[in-house]
C-alpha cells in the first residue's frame, strides 16, 4: 500500500503539470423543439394553421409527393478541449434535431417524423476511436 | 446542405485559437452519426418504407422531390486534423518565435441517399461516396 501511494502523488503531480487547461463551447441554432408541441399535432385533424400557431413558421418549407412539407430543424455543437503542454486534444460534435410535418392538398396533418439527435450529444476530448 | 455553417463559425473559430498555442494538435469534428453499410443492411428495396427507415436511423436531413419520387438524405462528416509545430521545441532557447510547421486536414464527407416512389417505399438507395475514414497524418507531403 506504502508503494502506490507515491505513485498516485506522482502520477497527479506530472497531470497538473502537464494540464494547462480544458475549454468547453457549445453552439446551437434554431430553437429547441418542444415535444409538447409536437405532441399536439394530431395525425388527419391538426390543420396547417394549428401547426405554425404552435410552432411557428417552419424553417424549410418543401413541397414533396404533392404535399407541403414543414421541416424544422436545430443544431447543436458541443466541444471539448484538453489542453497540454506538448499536445492538445479537441472533438467538435454536431448533432440535429429535425422535424418534417406533411400536410395534404387539404392542408391537414398527414404525418409528422420527429427526431432528436441532439439528446444524446455529449462534450467529447478524445478525438480517437469512435 | 442545409447546415448553415456561417452560425458555428464562431464554435469552429474558438475551437482553432484553443489549439493553436502547443506543440502538436489533434482535432476531430464530426457531423451527425456516420451510418455504415451494416447500419443500412436492413432496408430492402421495394419492401421497406421511410417509416420504417426512420424509425431506425431518424430523420433524415433533408427531403427533396425527383421526376420519379422522393429523395431523403442523410449527411454526416468525420473530419481529422492533425498539427506538429517543431518550431515549439526551439521556444526555451530562442529569442524569437520561431515556427516551423506541418499540418493536415482529412475530410470524410458523404450521404446515404434514398429514393421512394409516391407511397413512400424505398426503391433505391445508396451511399454518395464509400469513403474510408480519414487518418490522423500531419505529414502533407
């Protein structure tokens, strides 16, 4: 037990000398979706104007297969940076998240995809590896 | 591609100047989860529908509309930097900042792309590039 306990001191002392710093951004554009909102849209019932009324007026708006597409759309960047003397280690990650609601020729919800990468973004040093 | 990257030129400028003052810098960003072939191995043509495609992989980034259906999109990059500044060795003993520097960027763009009819069932699909990932190599030469 006696032998570990100045390596541990060892080991910590060379990591502050070597640690000059970490950093930590992040950036988003686009506001978060709320999945109350989303919630709200029923499939064949919610019209057009219930859509912008709870989510305001779309970022994109596509017209596909014959029907408007709404797609809204957030991101968010997280980065981690470990700075040392001799080397320093960064990872940006950017995830998004998106929504696409179809309406029909009737300006009725037909469908409504959801997804919400952004939840399982994390700060990230190691730029090796996955 | 829709990301508008002026907004996270501020995050990608920051993330430059804190990498900067050292002797050698490694720095990864990527873009969404990279899907690989084993990832995508379920959809079958004329079988799967983009339901079923999202319920997997999310939504895609974008919907677009062709002559013959619809195109989704799903983009990611994995980029990698790597930086070596032999000029910081000579710091302690030089009056002057010397720098002497060698950098490169790998940058493994691509797209997985789809192609549905008008009921929304995959009729193709395939990767914009098969890229291998890139490696973190300084040596530009």
């Amino acid at each position: 037990m006696l032998f570990f306990k100045p390596l541990a001191g060892i080991i910590i002392v060379l990591a502050l000398v070597m640690l000059q710093g970490c950093a930590f951004s992040r950036g988003t554009i686009g506001e978060d979706i709320r999945s109350e909102s989303v919630a709200a849209i029923k499939k064949a019932t919610t019209t057009k104007a219930e859509v912008l009324s709870l989510l305001g007026a779309p970022d994109r708006l596509l017209q596909v297969n014959g029907r408007d597409v709404f797609q809204y759309y957030r991101y968010d960047a997280k980065v981690g940076s470990l700075l040392l003397i001799l080397i320093n280690f960064s990872r940006l990650s950017i995830k998004s998240d998106d929504l696409f609601v179809i309406l029909d020729r009737e300006g009725i919800v037909e469908d409504v995809i959801l997804s919400k990468r952004t939840d399982g973004l994390e700060f990230r040093f190691w730029p090796f590896g996955e | 591609m829709k990301l508008p990257l002026s907004g996270l030129c501020p995050i990608l400028l920051s993330t430059v100047m804190c990498v900067t003052f050292a002797g050698c810098n490694v720095v990864r960003i990527t873009l969404n989860t990279p899907l690989t072939q084993n990832d995508v191995a379920f959809i079958v043509p004329g079988q799967t529908t983009l339901a079923d495609v999202i319920t997997r992989l999310g939504t895609p980034d974008s919907i677009t509309e062709s002559y013959t259906g619809v195109v989704a999109t799903y983009r990611f990059l994995d980029m990698k930097y790597s930086r070596v500044n032999f000029g910081w060795l000579l710091k302690p003993f030089s009056p002057i900042d010397s720098d002497l520097i060698i950098s490169r960027t790998g940058l493994g763009t691509d797209a997985f792309e789809l192609l549905c009819d008008s009921d929304w069932v995959v009729t193709h699909q395939s990767f914009l590039r098969h890229l291998s990932g890139p490696r973190f190599n300084p040596y530009p030469f």
